[in-house]
C-alpha cells in the first residue's frame, strides 16, 4: 500500500475510536513506559486495533496511543514505539509519528534511552537534544515525496528549537535537576556498539547514541511540528566503564530515573503549551 493512504487509513480508525485533538504529542522511551498510565486519559487505542499500524516486538514495549491531558493540555501519547532494527521499512517505523502529526499535534516531544559518548557525562543523566546525527541511518523521506505532508527537501536548522530548548532548561533549573545539552546520534541497532564505533562518533560530534528519536524528528521537521527531546542517559557507550553493555543495564537504569524524568517532562510540557 501506499504510504499516504496507509496513513489515512490508520488517520480514519484512530478517528473512528477519539476525536481528541493533542497539543504536544509524546514519544516514551524506554523506562518512561508508565509515564502515561499516570495521566489523565481520555481514550487509549492499542496500536492493534489501528489497521496496517505497525507492532513493536521488543519485550517490555507496550503499544498504544494515549489520549489525555498532562497539567490541562491535550497530548497523545505513544506509550511504545517500534525500531527499524525489527524489520519494518522506515516508511512504517516513523508512521506514527506522522499520525500524531495529522491528529493536530503542533509540538513532538521526544524521549529515549541511550548511550552517552561525552566522557563528561554519567549514567543516569538527561541530555537535552540540541542537534542529531542521523547521517548512519536511512533519511525517512527517501522515496517519492508526500506532498501533503511537506516540502521534498526540508530545511533541518534548529531541528530541536531553541526557544523549546529554553524553556525545558529554565524548567529543569527551577526543579533543581541537572540538565545536560548535547547531540544525539542514532544508528540501526540492534548490536551496541563497539569500543572502536564509539571512539569514532564521538570524535563525528555525537554525545549520545541510540536506535530511535533522530528519524522521527526528521519526519516530523517534514510536516511542520516543533521539535524537542530529552535522553536519559542510561550507560556510558561501549567500551568507556570497562563493562559489557546489557539491555538489562539499560532498562534497569532507566527504570531508576524514571521518576525524575517523568517530573522533568510534565513541567516541560506545561511550559512549552504556555509559552
Ligand atoms: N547504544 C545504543 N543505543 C543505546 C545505548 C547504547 O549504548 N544505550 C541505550 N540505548
């Protein structure tokens, strides 16, 4: 099927189900999962029940949007995301983050576990996303251009707004958490990387590194949406603490910021609908 018309498609179920219109749409990463049991719902739709939606199949990934508000406005919520390093094309990995972008979302918030690069930074960190690297991975929007959706060659100057930048800063200082800034790159995944990979992306520019985020920040850039996202930086990349890389590691120490994070990201999204 064609992209566009799978997208209408699962545009027309998820329409059939909720007539709520978002503000800010947010993607969980892992560790943040629950984030959104703990909101005020108005609907959830399992991704299941969207045809030609696409799944995620790593254990621990719920799939489903939730509808809410988070401190009086409307978001969608993806509780769950799926990665290229499945198998699905790119086309459907960055699927719903054009759904939430043709619901009436203006803003994307992105979150993510990765791996953090600069040797100044620690495991259990937040990195906010000033830049991204994605220069490794397949652009998104390869393929014939979706008019509807945007121009054929979008501009990616201040990807990550500034000014929403700004505003999460001035949110993580009154909250008294400690907020780095720093450049995301993501690769295919699924293997970590090496020692020798993670010498040389640091040396390319990359403070962190992950297997999402930076593609749906492009398909979103494409139709429009402000930008901005926060890492949670749940181990120093491969080869920097002496010890093997486990996906255990990873969830266990997202899992422990968890309650920061969601503190931070609920303040952030107050005042980004304010500002
Ligand atoms: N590399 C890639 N992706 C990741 C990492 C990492 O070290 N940690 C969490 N996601």
């Amino acid at each position: 099927m064609q992209i566009y018309e799978k997208l209408e498609k699962c545009l027309k179920s998820v329409r059939e189900k909720t007539d709520f219109v978002p503000k800010v749409a947010l993607i969980l990463g892992s560790g943040l999962g629950d984030y959104a049991d703990g909101i005020e719902a108005v609907a959830t739709i399992d991704y299941h029940d969207i045809e030609g939606f696409p799944v995620s199949t790593v254990a621990g990934h719920k799939g489903r949007f939730v509808f809410g508000h988070v401190e009086g406005v409307p978001v969608v919520i993806m509780q769950g995301r799926v990665h290229y390093y499945e198998g699905y094309p790119i086309s459907d990995v960055i699927l719903p983050t054009r759904l939430m972008g043709l619901l009436g979302a203006k803003t994307l918030f992105l979150t993510n576990a990765a791996g953090g690069l600069n040797p100044m930074f620690n495991a259990g960190d937040f990195m906010l996303i000033a830049d991204q690297i994605s220069s490794f991975f397949p652009s998104p929007l390869i393929g014939e251009n979706i008019d509807e959706l945007g121009p054929r060659f979008p501009d990616m100057t201040d990807l990550y707004s500034a000014r929403l930048r700004d505003v999460i800063k001035s949110c993580a200082r009154s909250l008294d958490i400690p907020l780095r800034e720093g450049v995301y790159m993501q690769l295919t995944g699924p293997a970590y990387e090496t020692p020798t990979e993670v010498r040389m992306y640091r040396q390319l520019g990359a403070d962190a590194v992950g297997m999402s985020t930076a593609c749906e920040a492009i398909a979103a850039r494409h139709m429009g949406l402000s930008i901005c996202g926060i890492s949670c930086i749940t181990n120093m990349g491969a080869g920097m603490s002496g010890r093997p890389l486990s996906h255990e590691e990873v969830k266990e120490a997202g899992d422990k910021a968890a309650p920061l994070f969601k503190k931070l990201v609920t303040a952030s999204i107050a005042a980004i609908a304010r500002a």
